[in-house]
C-alpha cells in the first residue's frame, strides 16, 4: 500500500497537476488522487493525461482521478449532455492507463434535505451507472463511488444492484461519523468493494443535537487505522491510501427523531459504538489529549498543513509496514 493525498487537501495553494505531483512529492508523499478531468486536461486530452500518469510514474507515484456525479436527480441541464462527457471521459481515462475512477452521487446532505425522496436517487443513479456498462466494459473501468454526506449501507446497495464488475467504493474513513457510523464496521460492509480512499480522521463530541464531527490528520483522532488497514488490505493489498485533510465541524443529529428514522440501517450496536467514540473523545479533551476544539479549529488550515499530512503519511506507513501490507 502507497499513501498519498487527494488533490482537494491542496486546494488552496493552486497547482497544476504537474506542479500537485511535484510539491506532494517533495513532502515525501507518494502519490496523488485528483477530483476530475477539470484539474488534468479540460478537454479530456488523452496525450495531456499520459504525460500525466507518466509524470507521475517517473516520480514514482500512483495518481488516479474521477468524473462528475452519478446521480441524475443532481445533475444540471441536460442529463443526456452530462452522459455524453462522462463516457468522454471514461474513455479518455482508459486509453491514458487510468481504470478505477472516483464519483459521488451525494454532494453534501441530499440523503436528508432534498425535495426528491432519497430513495429516488438511488433508484435513479442505480439506473444510470447501469447506462454506463457498455463503455465501462469495453475500457476495463470502474467508476467506485465515494460516501459523501451518504451512508455505506445505501452505497453498498448500489454497487450490488448494479455489479461490483464496473461500480465500487472511494472509502473515507471519516465521512461515516457524518452518517452516526462507526469506522470499523463500515469498513468492514465495504472492504470488499473498496478500490480508492479517502483517508480522513476525526474526533466526534457531544452537541446539543447529538455530534459534532472535526477533521484531523490520520492518527490525531478516533479513526482505528490499525484495525482498518487491514480489513482493507485483505481484499486490495495495493489500495492507494490517499489523505483527505481539511478543517471544518460538521454536525450529526443523532438526538433527532427525523435523523434516526432516516437511517434505518444503522443498528442500535452500531449506533452504540459511535456514542461510545463521542464519550471516550469527550475525556481526552477534559484531560488535554486532545486539544480544545474552538482554539484549534481557529489555526488556519494552511499554517498546519504539512504537518498535518506529515503526521498522517508517518502514521499510516507505521501501520503498514507493521502489517506488511
């Protein structure tokens, strides 16, 4: 296993590929995943992206990328339009050597606010990645889908209905204290469906209406990357692990009766392990293991920035190597 970042960690300091390639590896970093074809090649330039990938190969790095939304209900203007790009893109992809390509098909909390049943855009994006089959066989492509703001049950629903032959799962390790879920179980629902990552941490606390949710560097929060490397790397021993770091607080509801009904899914065993990770967060920040929640999320980002990914690459290559993995 390699560790990596994403390219959305970097956002901020606005490099072209070459230069994200560049900068992720002079911080000893080994490789990079982007979010589009927007940040490569705005018009899907298959010789622009094999220079890319081959770049990234003489650097030594591993470096994949993603295509727009999946879900119809989220698409703007022309659906048949949008299409049209994805398997212009698909295509590029492969025939630039990239194959395992991320998407979402929940851009923030539409499982919770929409107008549209969220049942309905599932239904809807089973039905549209199903539309894509025929080119995602003949280019030998995956398009794995992200737990975005949506739960991995409903995502491993997808990739079943729809065969795990050309859908899988981009992992975030943390987006699942978003959905009240706890990181181990989860990884163990998707692990034999993941294929990329987002390797995020975090610490959970207790709000007035249920968590509260701030991002960390891996192995500065609850995140059990010891017991998830693992359970991951038993179905993809090469899984890319690439860092998602960023700050902002998000909140998960689960004092709501709304939110609860919302998630049927989610056991009360499960429900449990997540309360229980708010209650041994909430004593490390009484005794300082943690450091004050306000004070820190106030740092800007970018003076922290390298080391928190610094951290985070030493953390997970301990593990790894501890696992031989």
């Amino acid at each position: 296993m390699r560790v990596g970042i994403d390219s959305f960690t970097i956002r901020d300091l606005k490099l072209d590929a070459y230069q994200t390639l560049d900068y992720v590896k002079k911080l000893g970093l080994e490789g990079v995943l982007f979010g589009d074809m927007a940040e490569l090649s705005r018009e899907a330039d298959v010789g622009r992206l094999i220079d890319i990938r081959e770049y990234a190969e003489m650097l030594g790095m591993y470096v994949y990328s993603g295509v727009g939304t999946c879900n119809p209900v989220l698409v703007n203007g022309s659906l048949e339009e949008h299409k049209e790009t994805l398997v212009e893109h698909i295509q590029a992809y492969a025939e630039a050597g990239w194959h395992e390509l991320r998407s979402v098909i929940c851009y923030s909390d539409e499982n919770y606010n929409h107008p549209v049943p969220w049942k309905t855009h599932l239904n809807q994006s089973i039905d549209f990645i199903q539309s894509l089959r025929p080119v995602l066989e003949k280019c030998g492509s995956r398009i794995n889908l992200e737990n975005h703001g949506d739960g991995t049950f409903d995502l491993v629903r997808v990739v079943e209905a729809v065969g795990a032959d050309i859908c899988g799962i981009c992992l975030d390790t943390a987006n699942m204290l978003v959905c009240g879920e706890d990181p181990v179980l989860a990884a163990k629902r998707v692990a034999p469906y993941t294929h990329l990552t987002h390797t995020k941490d975090g610490i959970i606390y207790f709000s007035d209406n249920g968590v509260m949710r701030q991002g960390k560097a891996p192995g500065q929060g609850i995140v059990d990357f010891e017991q998830i490397i693992p359970i991951l790397g038993e179905y993809s021993p090469h899984l890319p692990l690439s860092i998602e770091d960023h700050k902002w607080l998000f909140e998960v509801s689960i004092f709501d009766p709304a939110w609860i009904d919302k998630n049927p899914d989610l056991t009360p065993v499960e429900l449990g392990q997540f309360v229980k990770l708010a209650w041994q967060t909430e004593k490390k920040l009484a005794s300082g293991e943690f450091p004050n929640v306000e004070e820190y999320e106030a740092i800007p980002y970018l003076d922290q920035m390298e080391e928190r990914l610094t951290f985070g690459y030493q953390h997970l290559k301990e593990i790894i190597n501890k696992q031989n993995l």
